[in-house]
C-alpha cells in the first residue's frame, strides 16, 4: 500500500454534487477544530483499490499498528462481500460533525471514502496508555485475590467478567457529559437485582446525561444524591472480589471511565463491618473480625466523648482512686478539657492527611515525628494530659480497623457531634449523641433502599 500526506495529491475527482460538498464541509470543520493539534493525523490513502482519507489523533491510535492490521483485514479477506450499508467490516457511520469528533476524540479511526463521501469509524489498535492490572493501592487482603481494577472502563468489565462467569451478568454502557463524553458502565445480575431500583438509576442517568461525572462529586449530583451528606452513596472499592460479591447480593456496580475502582450502590450500614474476603476464614474468626470492626466504630464515636464528660462534666461518675488518677494527668495542664481533646485531634487529623499527601518515602517520617516526638513533647510541656494521649491513640487506631476507607471518614467526623454535647451534657449528651447518629443513619436511603437495612437477598447466606 502506498501512503501519501494530507494535502498532497488528492483525489477526489469522483466526488459530484451534494456528496462533495457534505465530505469538503465535514472535512474543514474537522480541520479547523482538530487540525491545529500536535497529534492531529490526516493522511490519504487507499484501501482495496479505493481513495480514502484516514483522521484521528496519534497519540491515541497506533498509526503504523493500525494500517498494519488493515492491511492483513483485506489480505485474508479479498472477496469479502460488502452489504451496501457496510464497508470493509465497519458497520457505524459519522454523519455530522459532532459525531465525527466525538469519535476522534474516544481515540477513534476515521476512514472518509472518495467515491461516496461517507465517513465510517473503524476501531484502531490503541496506544498502551492505561497501566497493568497491579495490586491494590488503599485497600488490603489478607485472604483472596489480590488483583486490582485500572483506570480502562473496558479492563474492568472484563475482569468483572472473569471474577463472575454468568449468563446472567448485565452490562450497560451510557455515555455522560455535554462537553467532555465519559463512560459510564453499569453492571448487576438479571434476576438477583432489584428492577425498581434499576429503574429509578436508569433514570437519574438519563436526566443527568449532560452532567460531569469526571469526579464523584460530579457523579453524585448526575444521580440526585444529597451533596452535603457525610454518608457515601457510593462505596468504592479497588478489589474485583468485593465488587463481585456485592453483584452476587443484587447491588448494582458502576464503573466510571478513568476511575480505577467499583462503585457499588445501594450503599447500607454493614458496609462498615462486613467485607467479602471475610469468608474466607472460618465462621467463628470471621464473626470476631466483624464484632473488632463493630467495636473500633464504636470507640471511635464514643471514647473522646466519655473522656471529656467523666472529666469536665460528671467526675462523681468515677471510682475515688480512678478520678484522682485522672485529675493527676491533668495537673498543669492549662486547657479545659475540651479543648485539650479538640487541639490534639487536630493535630492527629493533620499527621493522618500529611502522611497521605506526602511521597510514601517521606511518610513514615511524618507518622513517627508526630506520634512519638510530638506527642512527647507536649506531655512533658503540660499542654495535653498522659491519659488524653492514650485514649486519641487508641481512638485511631480503632477507626483503622473499620471496613472501607471511605467510611473511615465518616465515623471520623461523627465523633465531633457525641465530643460537643458531651462537654455541654455530660454521660446524657453521649447517649443523646449516638441516638442521634442512629437517626441520622436511618433516615438516609438510596432509591428507597434504606441505609440501615439487614434484609438479604434471595439465596444469599445470612452470614454474607
């Protein structure tokens, strides 16, 4: 095959009338949109015998890959018949200017024929733009599969494919976004997931479809879900085997072109203790996994809380030897005891953020200057108590242990409502506190699907 450059030998002679003029006008909208790019590729070339000009964007397409393939197409297929809405295999046509540019832009080939003034989208050979399946980068196991999903919507699907081998399994792709097009994959198991559900998703799809889904916010507001709740809609996981798991329960799992995770919905409460890789321990481990889990949540609400309230409200609740204890801890120390949690919260807050955001060299560093140098520094300087430092350690390491690091940040920030009515109430303003962290977490819903709600789907074991 000979190839020859863009504006260098056209032959577009067979081209008359209305056909001519479609073919010229979409060719220098294209042009005056794409042409001033670095990486705009036109070339004229021929296939079978036929004058046609190739468009598309080389960063995207593996040009030299792509004619290759082509090549061997017509070589092993030479008499090839070619319905008249067909040409050579590509079955989708670009009959306007948008259309045209949303595929170039999807990394797309465009193939313009001479004789007709058709413009046909061909699939190319892309560039290896997307990292390898690798391991997971947030979430941990111990038991399972260890593979991760990429930043490819189509990479994975196809691992989700693998994970849950079914006739049954149901992909549905939606195209998102006026100015910017992302894919949007929506995945669930015909039969097991809720059709109702589906419905009102579907729907929210279709009335957002212009929106930005780019990030979550984003995709939260596509789907109509209150912007200001502290609860997620959408737990995200990087691990095909929960993503899997939540599928065989009849959630419903979405994946967001260049978002390398699972975002399962409708999102529930036993999020927070139960994960998939559970199972495989035995029973008896797997419940004291769940109950450590259960447990960390609720030292996390509640233990800052009940110090601040034994010490700054309702001392006469301790034990003589405990509260003298207690009240030997703070000696010196020049804060109430509000405050002195608030400040060194703060600080905790900070090292956990810092440690994330730095380079995973430097990290460590942080983690220990401030859990060790740090912490030490202000016990002996009498700004915090002893007991203090004791009690926010263990508060950390107990939000560490809940399932999802998501959530992890939602019973971060509950912990603040049960700490300020604590040091107004006392014990009552804690109990006042939870109870309404439980209100809270049962009025919110998804589609209906009620966040606090135990019911398990059909055929599902009562300790999945």
């Amino acid at each position: 095959m000979s190839y020859k450059k863009s504006g260098q030998g056209k032959n577009w002679n067979q081209i008359t009338g209305k056909d001519a003029a479609r073919m010229e006008s979409l060719l220098e909208e294209l042009k005056r949109k794409l042409g001033s790019d670095a990486d705009w590729y036109c070339e004229n070339d021929e296939l079978s015998g036929e004058p046609v000009t190739l468009l598309g964007l080389g960063s995207l397409i593996d040009v030299f890959e792509t004619k290759e393939s082509i090549r061997k197409y017509l070589t092993s297929a030479p008499g090839r018949e070619r319905p008249e809405n067909r040409f050579l295999g590509f079955s989708e046509e670009a009959r306007t200017a948008e259309e045209a540019i949303e595929a170039i832009l999807s990394g797309k080939l465009l193939v313009f024929r001479a004789r007709t003034g058709e413009c046909w989208i061909a699939e190319p050979v892309a560039k290896p733009l997307m990292r390898q399946i690798g391991t997971p980068n947030i979430e941990n196991v111990v038991p399972g599969p260890v593979a991760a999903f990429t930043e490819d919507i189509r990479s994975n699907i196809g691992i989700a494919r693998q994970y849950l081998q079914s006739g049954n399994l149901r992909v549905e792709m939606k195209a998102i976004g006026a100015a910017h097009r992302i894919d949007v994959a929506v995945l669930y198991v015909e039969g097991r997931a809720d059709t109702v559900f589906l419905g009102k998703l579907n729907e929210r799809l279709q009335e957002g479809k212009n929106g930005d889904v780019s990030t979550l916010q984003g995709l939260i507001r596509v789907l109509g879900f209150p912007m200001r709740s502290i609860v997620s809609r959408l737990q995200s996981t990087e691990l095909p085997a929960e993503a899997v798991g939540a599928l065989k329960k009849g959630r419903v799992v979405l994946f967001v072109d260049r978002m390398p995770y699972a975002l399962v919905l409708p999102t529930q409460l036993w999020d927070l203790f139960a994960l998939e890789s559970d199972l495989n321990f035995p029973r008896p481990i797997m419940y004291a996994l769940r109950a450590l889990r259960l447990i960390g949540a609720l030292i996390t609400i509640l233990l800052p809380a009940l110090y601040v309230a034994l010490v700054a409200v309702n001392p006469e609740a301790l034990r003589i030897q405990l509260a003298l204890s207690v009240a030997q801890s703070r000696e010196g120390v020049p804060y109430p005891a509000l405050l002195e949690t608030l400040l060194l919260l703060l600080i905790i807050e900070l090292i956990l953020e810092g440690s994330i955001r730095l380079p995973k060299s430097v990290g460590p560093t942080i983690t220990m200057v401030g859990g060790i140098v740090l912490g030490q520094a202000v016990v002996t300087a009498k700004l915090v108590s002893n007991l203090l430092i004791i009690i926010l350690a263990a508060t950390t390491i107990a939000n560490s242990a809940i399932a999802g690091f998501q959530n992890s940040y939602t019973i971060r920030s509950l912990k603040y409502v049960t700490l300020l009515l604590a040091a107004v109430f006392g014990v009552l303003g804690i109990f006042a506190g939870f109870l309404l962290i439980c209100a809270y977490f049962a009025s919110q819903h998804t589609y209906g699907v009620s966040y606090v709600q135990l019911r398990f789907a059909k055929d599902e074991l009562p300790h999945g």
